[in-house]
C-alpha cells in the first residue's frame, strides 16, 4: 500500500545527481579570516552547510535539516581576497536522508590559479511542515562515477548509523569534564 502510493507519487519521481548540483562563489573578506590571513574554518564550514542544503533541498524539494557532517579535511588554507568555489551534488538518497558532497576549491583571483582547499560529506534529513521525517525520491544514476559514489556512501551509512550508537569513550570523558578541577603546585 505505502509502496503503491510512494512509486505512484510524481513528488518521488526518481532524480539524477545533477538536477540537485550547487555551484556558490563567495571571497574571503578580513572578518571571515583567522590570525594567520587565511580563512576561518567555520566560515567554511558555513557555507558548505548551505551549500549541501541546498543540493538536498534541490533533491526532494523538501525543508532539511543537517544530521550529520563528516569527513570533513582542510587541505589547503584559503588567502583573504581569494575567490572560493563551492560545489555540491546529492550522491545518495535513503529513505528520508540523503548523502551530500560539498567541495571547495580557492581561486587566485589574479591569476587563476585554482586548488581543491576542503571537501565534506553531510547528511540531511527531509522534513515536512509539520516536523516529521518525509520520504526522499530515488537517485536516477546515469553514469558509472555516480553508481561507484552511490555504492560508497551506502558503506559509509552504515558505519555511520552504527558509530552514532556506539557508547564513545571520549563522550564520557567530556561529560565528566568541568567536574574535576586540576591544582597547580
Ligand atoms: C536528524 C534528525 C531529524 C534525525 O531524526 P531521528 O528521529 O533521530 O533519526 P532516525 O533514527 O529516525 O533516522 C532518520 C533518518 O536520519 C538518518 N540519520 C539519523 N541520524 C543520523 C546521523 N547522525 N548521521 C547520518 N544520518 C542520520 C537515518 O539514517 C535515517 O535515514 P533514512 O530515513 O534515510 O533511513 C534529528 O536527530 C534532528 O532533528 N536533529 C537535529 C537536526 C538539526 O537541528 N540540524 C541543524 C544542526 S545545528
């Protein structure tokens, strides 16, 4: 019955990886810069949490919210005044979530040089009006790229799903922490 209306529901129609990709420009001004003049990482990532929204959202037309953000690297620290380049795609969708690709590449706005500086994986949920959890359309997989990223992010969800419940060490020890107080001699 719940198959029937979800295969039936053009909302769910199945949508390639390419009809949710972002492309955002932004620069790096002196308020978004840290101690060293280059960029500060949460601005970064900033935007490429509204970035990989977006691609979700382009995905199932829904409100989303971030669940997660991993595999998150700086490779390379960006310069004030260097352009940024973001660029993000759905690369899975679940049931109610789907996995996002954010890159970020940095522009040499006098030369034009360019270089991959950050990358990240993120998950979003779709959300209706009301707050709960709404089903997302299948991914249509066109090129081979796509179905060895897809075939990915499937292994990485279940990682993923079974790290968030795992009991972590380093969670119970900054729950304790505050509580001691260490004393100098
Ligand atoms: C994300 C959220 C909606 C998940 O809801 P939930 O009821 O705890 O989660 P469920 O276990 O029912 O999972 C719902 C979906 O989210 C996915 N999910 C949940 N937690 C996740 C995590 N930490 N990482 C990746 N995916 C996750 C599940 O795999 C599932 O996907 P599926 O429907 O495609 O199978 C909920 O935890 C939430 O609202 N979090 C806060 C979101 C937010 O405020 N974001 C902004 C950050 S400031």
């Amino acid at each position: 019955m719940l198959y029937t209306r979800l295969m039936s529901d053009p909302a769910l129609e199945p949508k390639s990886p390419s009809e949710s990709e972002v492309m955002m420009t932004q620069m790096i001004l002196p308020p978004d810069a840290n101690p060293l003049n280059a960029a500060f990482g949460g601005k970064v990532m900033e935007w490429i949490d509204i970035c990989g929204g977006i691609a979700a959202q382009r995905h199932c037309r829904q409100v989303v919210v971030t669940a997660s953000m991993d595999e998150l690297h700086f490779h390379a620290p960006i310069r004030v005044g260097w352009i940024v380049i973001l660029r993000a795609r759905v690369l899975a969708a679940f049931h109610t979530s789907m996995e996002v690709g954010v890159t970020v590449t940095a522009e040499n706005p006098l030369t034009g040089e360019r270089k991959l500086t950050t990358s990240a994986l993120l998950t979003f949920v779709a959300l209706s009006a009301e707050g709960a959890k709404v089903p997302v359309p299948p991914l249509k997989l066109e090129s081979e790229a796509e179905r060895r990223a897809f075939q990915e992010a499937h292994a990485r969800r279940d990682e993923r799903l079974s790290r968030r419940d795992q009991v972590h060490a380093w969670r119970q020890v900054l729950a304790g922490a505050g509580t001691t107080r260490t004393t100098s001699t």
